[in-house]
C-alpha cells in the first residue's frame, strides 16, 4: 500500500508542478492564473489607488493565496484586507502584517485566534456595529490584558450589517471611547449592500454619509488611534468611492482604505460588467482590468451531435453564472494554437460534468482538422473569482507559453 | 514573525481538535457530522445492499473523506466509487483498495495517475463510451504495458455522457476485445440523468435495458473479466436500480453494484424528498436514512428588527437550495439547550454571510430568556451534501453531547 504521507500534500485535485506543460503534463481540470493579465492587474489598482490618495488593502477572501498577497504587498498595498479570524490567521502566517478584518469578530474561540496574533505583533483592525459585541469583545480582551483596534461599521437600512444611521454610530463610539480595551481606529462601511433605482447615486450618498459621520467622531474627539481610517469599497464600485473620499478632503484626520479583491484577478461575467461601467464613468482611467483566471478541462464525451460532456463541474469553477467557453486546445499541442469555441454554450453543470452545446456547424464532430475531439482541453471564464479560488488548493500560475511557473496554494 | 510550517494544517477555516466543544472550543463557522445518524445511515444502506444481493461501492466523490471510506468498508462496502483520477489516488493512498471510476479516463496526466494505482495493486475500473477514448487508453496503457479493466458506458438519448442504445455498446465492445490492453468488465450506467414524464417508469425502463445490454454483452462473449459487474444507481433512485437487478436473476454472469453516496450523510433538501418518495414506494423498508451533516454558524449583527445576519456564507455550505436553519444554541451553554428557530427563514447568502429572516414574535430582538443575541449558535442544514463537502478541508465528527470525536480530513 502506498505510504501516504509524503505525498499528503499531492493527493487532492492535480498534481501541478513548476515546469509543467498546461496542455501535456497537468491532470485536467485545473485552475489557471495567467501572469501578464495578474501583472497588469496587480499595478493598476495600485496606481488606481495612488492616485486618488487612498491605501489599498485588497480583499484576501477572493483568493486566500498568500503567494497573491505577497505580489499585492510587494506592489504597494497597505495591508490585506480578510473576513474571519481564520482566514487572518492564514494570512499573516505567510507573511501579512497588517490585518483589516472587514467584519464583527464573533466567538471566544474567534477571539482566540486573534489574540494570540496581536501578542505575535500583528497590526490587526475588525468592526463593530452593536453594544452586545463590544460588550463582548471587551470582556475577552480584558482578561487577556490586550487592547483591540476597532472600526465602527456603518451599514444601510435593508443592507447586511452595521449601524443604521450616524446617531447609532456615535452612541456606540461613546461606548467603546470608555473601555480600555477597545480603540477606536475609525470608520468602515460596504457599499456593495447599497440599493436603489440610481446606484450610482446611492453609493455617492452613501460614500459621503461615512464622510460625514466620520468627522463626527473626530469632531468629538471619539477616535483614539493616532493614525485613523476611514475604509470602503468592494470590485464594483471602488472608483466612485475613491472619488468621493478625494473630493472630501478629509486631510490627515483619516487615511482613506480601499478595498477591492476581485481585481487581482477580474473575471469574466459580473465584474467585467461592473468595470465596463466604471471605465463608462470614468473614461479617462487607462486601459481597464483584465481577466486572468481560467479553468481549464477536457472534453470527455461527444455522445449525441452538437453536444460535448466536460470533466468540469460545480466543484470546480463558480456557477453563480454558467461557465463560458473561451478557447480550446489539442492535448499535447506544442504549438498551444487556439482552436475556436465560437457559438459554444454551457447548458447545465453538474457536480463533476458541464454539458457544452456546439455550435449548428459542428453538429458532426469527427476528427477533422480543428474539429472537436475527446481529449480536446477547454479554457473556461468564470463570473465571480471567489467562488473559483475556493474549489482549488492549487492554483497554476502560467506563463505565456501555458507552463506552470508558480504552483500556489490556498488556504479556504 | 509565526513559523508557518509546523500548522500549516491548522491554517484553513477552523482548528478543531478531537475533545473540543462545539458550543465553546470550536472556532465558527464549521461542518459537522453527528455520529448517530452516520452509524445508522452507514448500517441502513449496506443492509438494503445485501438485502437485494447487491454489492455497494458508495461514491466517494461526496464527502472525499478517507474516514468516512474506512467507516463504509468496515460496513461491508465493496469498494468505493469515484469520479476522477486525482480522487481515486486520494482514496487508494488513504487504504481503498478497489476503485470504481464511474466516469470516462480522460488525458495523458489523469491516465498516469491510474498507471501508477495500477501498478500499486489497486483494483481499478474506469468507463469508456467512445472509441475515441478507447483508442486513447489502448495507446497508452499499451506504451505502459499496462490491462485497464474498463466497463462501457450505456447513456440515455439527451442525457450526459454514454452509448445511445445497445448497438453502440455491441460494437464498442467488439473494439475493446480486439484490443489486449483494455479488459472489458461490464456495463455501467447512471439514472440521474434519466429524465420523463413518469420518472419512475422511466427509470425501471432505463435498469431494464441495461440487464439486456449486459446479457447480450454475456451472450457474444464480449466480457472479458472473470467477475463481470453491472453498475448503476446515484442517491436518488437506488430502490428502483436494485428491484430491477434483483428481478432480473443475474446470477453468476454479473455482481450489481449499486453506488449511492449521499446516502452516508443524507441531506434537508432534495435527498430528503427523494427518500421520502422511496418509502412511500417501499413502506416495508425500515426507519429510512437520517440527516447527519450540519454546519454550525453564529449570529454577527441583529442590525434591524427581524434580521439576523449569520457568520455562514456560499463558501461554507451548499447553496443549490438555501440552507434551512435547525436549532440554536447560546455560546458556551453547557447543557447545551436547543433553542428555537420556528418561523426562521434564509433569504440571501453571501460569499461570508447569510441573511435571516427571524419569526414575527423575535422583531424585537433582546437580551430576553431564548431570545436571539449576538454570538447564538445556529445549526444550519442544506441540501445536496456533496456541494457542502468540498466546502471544508476538516470535519467535526461530534457526538450526542456535541464534543468532537475525530476531525477527518477532506481532499477535493
């Protein structure tokens, strides 16, 4: 019998290794980051943000892939921006010193984890939005003798969580401002949970509603961190509130955090829609995000003409939105030329399956020149790269010549 | 700095550990297999196996939980079913010695993965429906100097993948007998994709042509294999698939495997229904299979009257169907007192977070005996386990008194 240990970390979905050839040497189906659109994205959300002032703290949960943290680090982020204790823990295990928990820290055992990374220095930031949480909080970080550094989180009426108007989030900073073990570190708030019949101008009056109850808190000297924050913004509109902070001059009181995650990345369905609308909006922003996050299968059966079963399914890619074919490639095609998928369609994806309709001319598959072949590999767009990353414990990082130059990790 | 190595394993969502407390130790959110329900389900399926002189390979691709596989064959299960090559690897190096690849074996690097079993002295069964694939595996397993016992495929006219009718299979298997490397062992096929008016009829017929399929296989002496099998039968239909079988007095030609997975958890959703309509066909099986997997999650924010939003999002449960809140517990309680969520509805899920529609009589959350506080407990099911799962890299194994008996790893 096979001794299992040595191998452990090989014995889930593939076996990637560095060097490897996309298209001959990697078990299919595998999840692929291309390197020139991941570069071009990683330095334009910097300069994105560069240059409306703000920090940037991109969003962990979209990919929990520290090799991804550490490009988004090296490029000039802030610090990482995660949505639980263990996924902080994750991070800054791999190097992440600065922790934005964008999120109410829930739970002793919770609490724990994040104890034990403030004593191991961590630079470590959650919200709050009720009394019964700070209640909470304070009594656990009392007893172990640490001080927490909080963001009140201002939330909407119908929206998801976070106080529901300024009053509320002054009565809680009044609070915090007379217990030790909470510091009040500034502002937060999501404008993604933001409705109405003109989004666009509900996220500006949303954007300035935390500007302005902000600098209440600071009008009552209620913010004790020497160095506040005010933080926002999720993928889809992060330029109308880097806008908005900009416009609002809000000087050395609060440093302005983004905290967009799926740019690394971006995607082929909602957010290339959301950044279509941006670059609408904002004309002047350069050549736009790019998708650089694949999944790539095989086609496994042509049963029935004009139908192809693909060893791709919902444990592997997001299906939020069904799949789209991109590109298809011979298996062991040294030359890597794409052969075209135009007028394919995903119908229905099954747990390990996706059925793909061909298009009308190729109702007879057979082995023509170009015409589709079991065996044939299939690169998949996806919408929504969260619900990508977290089907992968390995993700291929890839070069223009489809090799495999970083095999990374996550850590769901 | 932390030194990562040494927990690397403990990085994931969670850090439970064999002796905690689910209510106090565990960090949240987190997956959760009862022990009564497991062991009972485990005996009830293997009993119903025997009971129509059926073998049971349960598919693994459900849970991808070694433990569980070790749990199913000390029940008496035949093998384990699986879907991919990465998985049957993962299951071999955890002990499973027989594997049932219910699906097509697809590329060079998924074939030298099964080479590899092979020549490991795992018992290996793929399926091919096309001469394509078998030409594939022939020039392979040839090069390899390698017999791969492979079963055909019989699909249905608009289902996935499979031959058509019994001609296709006829002549599919006279390829496979002209062909040294590939030993012909039987006829597999799968309902789930049955569809009909009456599907129930529908799916008898389906079972019936696959016994004819089989015994014209027998009948021109195509099966190689001194142990033929005929296979079949997903979660939902497997009553109707082991009838069929047993009707139809296959003697010593061929062993029915049925391969039901679900089954080891059962599910609150489409499972629970399916089961429902099996006793309701078969009054006279036994107390049938009950629900065993649940995903705890606490309360973060009562941030409106009657809304409760919950640490519990897409990446930590099914979302086929919305999950289906079940009990609540106060953090810590030691007695460990179920308290209620009648009239408790989730109406969104988020990557992170669910929204929770709380009954009437709770719009004025407080601090009240029972009624709902920030940091309560709340045990979630959901339908379709399998999609619940590949959610997790740990699961809790708990007993009646909540305390985690055994973590059991995950390898999607």
């Amino acid at each position: 019998m096979y001794d299992d240990r040595p191998h452990l970390e090989a014995l889930e979905k593939g076996t990637p290794q560095t060097g490897n050839r996309l298209l001959a040497d990697v078990s299919l189906p595998a999840a692929v980051v291309h390197e020139a659109p991941l570069a071009h994205n990683l330095a334009w959300m910097q300069r994105f943000c560069e240059s409306h002032g703000a920090r940037l703290a991109p969003h962990g949960k979209t990919t929990m892939c520290p090799s991804l943290f550490q490009r988004q680090l090296a490029e000039g982020a802030w610090g990482i921006t995660l949505a639980t204790a263990s996924q902080c823990r994750a991070a800054f295990a791999h190097g992440v010193q600065r922790l934005l928990m964008a999120n109410q820290l829930i739970g002793e055992a919770n609490m724990a984890i994040v104890a034990e990374l403030i004593e191991a220095g961590a630079d470590f930031y959650c919200v709050v939005d009720s009394v019964a949480n700070v209640d909470q909080l304070v009594r656990y970080f009392t007893a172990r003798d640490l001080r927490l550094q909080v963001l009140i989180e201002l939330g909407v009426p119908g929206g998801r969580c976070g106080c529901r108007d300024t009053d509320e989030v002054m009565a809680l900073a009044e609070r915090i401002d007379s217990e030790q073990a909470l510091v009040l570190a500034g502002l937060e708030g999501y404008e993604g949970v933001v409705h109405g019949n003109d989004p666009e101008r509900a996220v500006r009056a949303y954007a300035w509603q935390l500007v302005e109850a902000a600098q209440a808190l600071d009008k009552d000297a209620l913010i004790e961190s020497p160095e506040p924050l005010i933080t926002a913004s999720g993928s889809a509109w992060y330029d109308l509130i880097a806008e908005v902070f900009r416009e609002a001059r809000l000087g050395p009181q609060f440093a302005p955090v983004l905290r967009p995650g799926c740019y690394v990345v971006h995607d082929h369905g909602i957010y290339r829609q959301a950044q279509h609308e941006i670059l609408e909006r904002r004309p002047e922003l350069e050549r736009g995000l790019q998708p650089a996050l694949e999944v790539f299968a095989q086609v496994q059966s042509l049963p029935e003409p004009g139908l192809a079963i693909v060893g791709l399914g919902k444990r592997d890619i997001g299906h939020d939105q069904l799949p789209e074919p991109l590109r298809r490639y011979r298996e062991g095609d040294e030359r890597r030329r794409p052969l075209p998928v135009a007028g394919w369609r995903v119908t229905k994806l099954m747990d390990q399956h996706a059925f793909v309709r061909l298009a009308e001319e190729e109702e007879e598959p057979g082995s023509a020149n170009g015409r589709v072949r079991v065996g044939d590999i299939v690169a998949f767009g996806a919408s929504h790269p969260c619900l990508t990353f977290d089907k992968w414990r390995r993700i291929c990082r890839v070069d223009e010549r489809l090799e495999v130059i970083e095999v990374m990790p996550t850590f769901f």
